[in-house]
C-alpha cells in the first residue's frame, strides 16, 4: 500500500488522538472511528451514531479496508522510555526513568512534561514516533 508523507502524518494524528483508521486499498480514502465504543453510552439506543455513516461504509467493502489501531501501551511506553533516553538533562531524564518505574507512569510522565521546557519537544518526538509507527504498518 502506498501513501503520500501528508496521508501518513493524518493518519499519525488521528491515531495519536484515539482513533482507528480505515484505509482503503485501492483508493487511498482514509477514515476514522474512536477507538471504542465507550462514548457510546451518550446516545439513547434509537439515536444513531455520529459516525454511523463510516461504519456502514466499511462495513459494505470491509475487505478492501486495512485497519490501523493506535500503539498498544506497551509500545507506547517504549517511546516515553526513548524519550527519556535522549534527554541530556541528567537531572530531568533520571526524573523521567522514576517516573517510569513507578505506578502510573503514563498520567505522571504527563504531569512532569507538561509542567516542563521540554513539553514541545515531547510533543515532536511523540509525532515522528506516531509517524513511524504508521510507516511500518503500512509497509506489512
């Protein structure tokens, strides 16, 4: 399958947002759903789904659709772990690791980078590993 850089990169945002794409093998078409159903408990069971319209489109050519779901959390913790690894602040990068081996690392990871200078640059390694993660399931 083969996508533009400005496919991947959407793709790449719509899964670092909790999404689950749908590509479409032969036109390229990219659409997106939550990830679960667990907002679904807003609506009343006769009241149809926001996006009920995408389901049923990939419901009526599912073969034709390869599906990409966003890291699991083991992965996503491996690029919080490299993160940290690339961190010159001694001091910050060995706050991180604490962090990481503790209880909850993911929520206080969050915590700490966003109470601290290094906030964007999470935010842009955080991207190219989403990026990446997209390339390498496209390419299988």
């Amino acid at each position: 399958m083969s996508l533009t850089e400005k496919q991947i990169e959407e793709i790449a945002e719509l899964l670092e947002t909790g999404m689950v794409c749908y590509i479409h093998r032969i036109t390229g078409e990219i659409e997106s759903l939550p990830k679960t159903e667990e907002n679904e408990f807003f609506f009343s069971a006769d009241e149809e789904l926001p996006w009920q319209d995408v389901l049923d489109k990939i419901e009526k050519d599912r073969d034709n659709y390869h599906i990409i779901e966003g890291m699991q959390s083991s992965e996503a913790f491996e690029v919080m772990q490299n993160f940290a690894d690339q961190i010159t602040d001694n001091y910050f990068r060995d706050k991180i690791y604490r962090i990481l081996s503790n209880k909850n690392p993911f929520r206080h990871f969050k915590t700490l980078i966003d109470s601290s200078p290094y906030r964007q640059h999470w935010f842009d390694f955080k991207k190219l590993a989403y990026i990446d993660f997209v390339r390498k399931q496209v390419s299988n």
